[in-house]
C-alpha cells in the first residue's frame, strides 16, 4: 500500500485545473473571514464537493514548508562566482543552510546538493527556486526532497 503522506513537486502546468481552483478558492477563504466555502468555490468555478475532496491535498509550494528540509539538485557551469551567487538568493530568501556538496565538475558543469531548513522568515520558495534558474550560468534545479 502506497503511503498517503508523501509529497510531490510538481510544476504547475502540470497539475490539474480543479487542484489550481481549490487553491484559488482556499486563498479567497483566507482573505475574507466573511466568505462562505460557498462563495468562494462559486467564484472559483468548482463544487464544493470537490473542494472539499482535496482541501487539505493541495496547497502552494511555499506554503506548508515551515520547519521543513528541502533538498535541492543543481546543475551549474564551473565559472568563478557562481556558486557565490547562488548562495545570495539562498541567503536572500532567509532559509537556513543545513549541508552543501559540491562535486568536482565534469566538462565544466558541477552539480550540487544543497538542503536548507525552511524558516518562519523564509520567503516564497518557488520564487527561490526561479530566481536559482535564472542565474546565468544555472543549468537545472530540481527539488529532490522535501521532509
């Protein structure tokens, strides 16, 4: 039997349109203490059935995370400064550093495990994750776990 507690990353063009709703209405929810479930999935355009089948399945990356270990794969060209610039976004969005290895590069790409601590103060983590790919010089980032 598989275990009903194990997460998934997933980007969001690949999760269903309903999931995207049931996030959509649970932010209405939060941001109006006076919404209705009711209100909110009518504004959304889904059943309440179906939000409440999968309510407490879905919910954005950066949320949930608090107290959590992430464990990113990077992929990264071997220029001088780069990791140094890597290490500024992760410093930028508060999480903490917990292990880092880096592998001696390979055809001039170096990969690197990185596993932060999320923190209260840490900020929106799939913005972490785009401002990592954007760096030039940042070939790939993958979340490989998240406990």
């Amino acid at each position: 039997m598989e275990d009903e507690n194990k997460y998934y990353v997933v980007r969001k063009k690949a999760v269903p349109d309903v999931l995207l709703k049931v996030v959509e209405a649970k932010k209405l929810l939060d941001s109006s203490k006076k919404m209705t479930v009711r209100e909110a999935t009518d504004r959304a355009g889904i059943s309440r059935s179906s939000f409440y089948k999968y309510q407490d399945d879905i919910f954005p990356f950066s949320e949930g995370g608090r107290g959590k270990t992430i464990t990113l794969s990077i992929s990264m060209l071997n220029e001088p400064g780069l990791l140094s610039d890597l290490l500024k976004v992760v410093a930028f969005y508060h999480v903490n550093i917990l292990t880092i290895h880096q592998s001696i590069p390979v055809n001039g790409v170096a990969s690197i495990s990185l596993s932060v601590e999320v923190l209260k103060e840490t900020g929106n983590l799939s913005k972490l994750v785009e401002e990592m790919e954007s760096l030039k010089g940042v070939t790939d980032v993958k979340i490989l776990a998240r406990e």
